[in-house]
C-alpha cells in the first residue's frame, strides 16, 4: 500500500487550506494524518484545510491544541486534533488514549515525528517545509501497515 509521494507547493495559507481540503474530502473518515514540519511551517493550517474538507463548518475554530493536547470536532466524522510538542516521553503519549480514537474519526497528530513505536495501521505522513521565499513544501506519503514505524 506505499504509494510514490505527492508534492504540492503553497504561498499562502489560503491554498494550504485548499491543498488539504481537496485530500480529505476522498476520505472515508478513519484516517490517521501525522504532521510533521518546524514550529511555524503550517501544521495547524493544514489541519484546518483537512477539517474543511471533512464538513467543518467554521474551520476558524480548528486552533493548535499544543496546550490541551486534543481538540475534537464534528464534521461529516469525529476529527481528533492531537498536538504532542510538548510531550517528552512515549509514556505520555501513549497515556493520551488516543488509539482509543482510532477508527473511530480522523486522527490529526500533529507534532508527530515525537512519535518512535510501531502503529501497525496505514497512515498519511504529512512534511512541511518553509522555502527560501516563505513558501510551503508538502509532501504527502501514505504509509501501509508494514511500514508504519515512524
């Protein structure tokens, strides 16, 4: 199931937003997206876009949850927006439950490169880097089941 990776240049968050929206709008609503990118690259923007294409009506209300850790949202399926930051160990990230969630929405993990044990599901890794000229480079891979170390 491991697909050749897409790449998509944004300059705005704008198209950020609609980059997302176009992926997540063929979802079925059991996805798991883990974004990866340096603090400032556009995580949380593209965790927008993927929650309008999701139905999220006000997509305004999709906000890092680096702080509470999870934010839920309805759209046409549960979306949980998880933010590991600040999590430094396995433990505490393991102990968020948050493969209770899986299968039952979307899983947006951001900050998921803190992430080192075997998933054993497919996944959508999701990089963002800045470019010279502020732009946005995202690759979008899926990742099977066999090959989901991250």
């Amino acid at each position: 199931m491991q697909n050749s990776p897409l790449y998509f240049v944004s300059y705005s968050e704008e198209e950020t937003i609609a980059i997302a929206r176009s992926i997540a709008e063929t979802w079925k609503g059991d996805e798991i997206a883990f974004l990866c990118g340096e603090l400032g690259s556009g995580k949380t923007v593209f965790a927008r876009g993927l929650a309008a294409g999701l139905g999220v009506k006000d997509i305004n209300e999709v906000c890092s949850p680096s702080f509470t850790l999870v934010n839920i949202y309805y759209g046409r399926c549960p979306i949980f927006h998880i933010d590991l930051f600040r999590l430094e160990r396995q433990e505490e990230i393991l102990d968020l439950g948050w493969e209770d969630w899986l299968g039952q929405g979307v899983v947006i993990v951001e900050w998921a490169e803190k992430i080192a044990f075997d998933l054993g599901l497919p996944f959508y890794q999701v990089e963002i880097k800045i470019g010279e000229k502020g732009e946005r480079k995202i690759q979008l891979s899926l990742r099977s089941a066999e090959n989901s170390f991250y």
